[in-house]
C-alpha cells in the first residue's frame, strides 16, 4: 500500500449528499472528492440518484453509489449508509449539506466510524450536533454555528476550491467584449448570481444610474435567472439606464463573461456561506467590489484584492466602484492580487489538503 501525499497511509472516505440539482455544495463535493483521490485516498459518494451529479462523478474515475437517501423523515437512511459504510471499508464519513449531516452522522454512530458534517450556508444547527465534528465553508457560517450554542472546538474552517486549471486559455478581455458586442474602452461592471432580492442586484443599479452621470457609456451586466428578472428590468426602466443594463441570462461560462468586467460587484444584502463567484473573479484577475458582510469579506481582502462597501448603499456603492473605475492602475493592481490570493487559499489542492487534516484529527481522536 503507498502512502498518501501528506505521508499517512491512504484513507476511504465515504461522502454523502441528498440534493436533486447540482449546484455549488455539489459541484465542492464532487470537486473535494476528485482532489482527495488526487492526494491518494479514495472516495465513494453515496447520493440519492441525481444525474448531473453522476456524471461529473463519473467524469473524475470516483465511484458512486445511489441509494434511498433522501428526506428528513425517511428513518432507514442511516441503516442504509451504516452497510455501505461498512462495505467501503470507510475511516471516515464526510456529509455535504443537512440532511446528509443528519443520517451520515447516526450512520457514524451506528457503525463506529468518525463523522465530519460539512456545512455550505447558514444553517440552524440542528441536523449537524451529532457529528464528531463540523466543517464550514467560511468563518462567517463558523461564527453562524457557534452563535447558536454549538462548541467553537468542534468546528473547522474548510474554503471551498475550483481548479486554477479551469481557467487557463479562456477568450481573453478583448475577445469577449467583442464577443457581448462591448466596446473595448467602455467601463463595464457587473454581477453573477441568482437575481433575488437577497443578492442586491437592486442597489447595484441604483448606483449604476449614479455612475451613467459620469460615465454615459458605462456598462452593467447581469449574469444570472431568477424571481427578480422583470422587476430588475423595470428598475432599469424607472432609472433611465436600461440601454446601459444587459441582463444575459444563466451562462455557463461566467468565468469567460467577467473578463469583459473591469469590476466584479456582489451587493449581497444577506450573509453568504463563501460566495465562489468572487473565487473564479480573482482566478480571472478581476478586483471587486463586495457587501462588507461574513462570506464576502473573507473573499475579498479589503485595499488588496478589491474594496467593500456597506449592503444596501447605493451612493457608497457607486463611489466605491467609481474609485476603481477612475484608477485602472489600482484595479489591475488588486487583479493580481486577488488571483494570487485565490491561487493560496481557494484551489481545489488546498482544500482537499486541509480536509484530510481534519480526516486525521478525527482519527487521532478517536
């Protein structure tokens, strides 16, 4: 048997998600997955079936195992991962999200094998108590958790990761204006998320329409679906900016599509678990400018990698932005050292590095 990266004989780890779609908890459980065999252990993903999730499982050589998981009332869901527990052979199960955390952990408990319940959000801590211990995404969902009673010593900090990789040979700054029919010296800002009132979108044109005074060629993009879509279109409206606003939909190449951004903004009137989009902005060497709020602003390095600004503030928005705007040399200063940053703390490597420490805390303390 070889050993794995960090010196330590390999480990089997069993990991568990519930959810139907995939999306960001999933896509950083496929993605721990990948690096953690990468590192040399090897990992089983038990789902409920969900075929997004299979494939990219299955793209990445990582075994699959679909079973009848899913739901906070379905009682044989711990017998069930108890067996396939005890089939892999596993050192440690990981859970993603709550209901994962709440079955995986009794599945723990039943067959004797250590528990890491990994949140992705704010979550009430109900479902993650019975874990041996608790990894969140930021110390924002860290403090979220302690704040209700849960012990700070049985959480650990674990920073979601994308691959640097990812973003090697994408069309370029130029390229892409050309591309969205963008002029190559208009200032172009704009945000990627879900258009909810929570990613505040609304405030973003607001101070858009303060800028347009100064700058009447000035762009925003909107990137992204949502309840919110024709409300931000009459917003847009109701501003006078609606030729300055473009709302492009869902892409699947929103890494692509911030390059033709001088600033990425997220305005986000709520907490975030740990925003990614700000993760692939710094691998494209983008600054931005984010809502000083737990999440966001473990992302962005405040006068390093970009500059934060109070939620809901439209006039300190728009002059926040308006500095990077007025100053290229700044922006493509904190560009690059944002990518850095994300380079140190935000790659795939660095995260499946850390949870196999936490794998090993577990075990030493068992």
């Amino acid at each position: 048997m070889g050993m794995a990266a960090d010196g330590g004989p390999p480990l089997r780890v069993l990991t568990v998600i519930t959810p139907a779609r995939y999306s960001g908890a999933e896509r950083m459980a496929v993605y721990l997955a990948d690096g953690l065999q990468q590192r040399g252990h090897h990992v089983v993903l038990a789902c409920k079936h969900n075929d997004l999730l299979l494939e990219a499982l299955a793209e990445r050589g990582i075994e699959s195992r679909v079973l009848p998981i899913a739901g906070k009332a379905n009682l044989l869901a711990p017998l069930f991962l108890a067996v396939e527990a005890r089939r892999v052979g596993a050192d440690v199960i990981h859970t993603h999200l709550s209901t994962a955390a709440l079955w995986g952990s009794m599945a723990g408990q039943i067959a004797g094998i250590p528990t890491l319940a990994h949140a992705h959000a704010l979550n009430t801590r109900t479902c993650f108590m019975l874990a041996d211990l608790v990894a969140t995404c930021s110390q924002g969902v860290q403090e979220f958790l302690v704040g209700q009673g849960m012990p700070a010593s049985k959480t650990r900090v674990l920073y979601n990761g994308v691959y640097p990789e990812q973003f090697e040979g994408l069309p370029g700054r130029t390229a892409m204006r050309a591309a969205l029919g963008l002029r190559p010296d208009s200032p172009v800002i704009g945000e990627v998320g879900h258009l909810s009132p929570k990613k505040g979108q609304r405030a973003l044109l607001e101070a858009t329409a303060i800028l347009c005074r100064r700058w009447p060629d000035l762009v925003c993009l909107l990137v992204g679906e949502g309840e919110d879509r024709e409300a931000l279109a009459a917003l847009a409206r109701d501003l006078g900016i609606a030729d300055a606003v473009r709302l492009l939909g869902y892409r699947d190449d929103a890494p692509a599509v911030m390059q033709a951004m001088d600033v990425v903004v997220l305005p986000s009137v709520w907490k975030e678990g740990l925003p990614v989009v700000l993760v692939e902005a710094a691998f494209v060497c983008r600054p931005a400018v984010g809502s000083d709020a737990p999440g966001i602003r473990e992302v962005i390095s405040h006068g390093e990698t970009g500059l934060l600004t109070p939620p809901q503030d439209a006039q300190r928005l728009a002059a926040t932005l308006a500095r990077l705007l007025e100053d290229p040399a700044l922006a493509a200063r904190m560009g690059e050292a944002a990518r850095a940053r994300a380079l140190h703390m935000f790659s795939v490597e660095r995260m499946a590095q850390t949870a196999e420490a936490i794998y090993r805390e577990l075990l030493q303390n068992r």
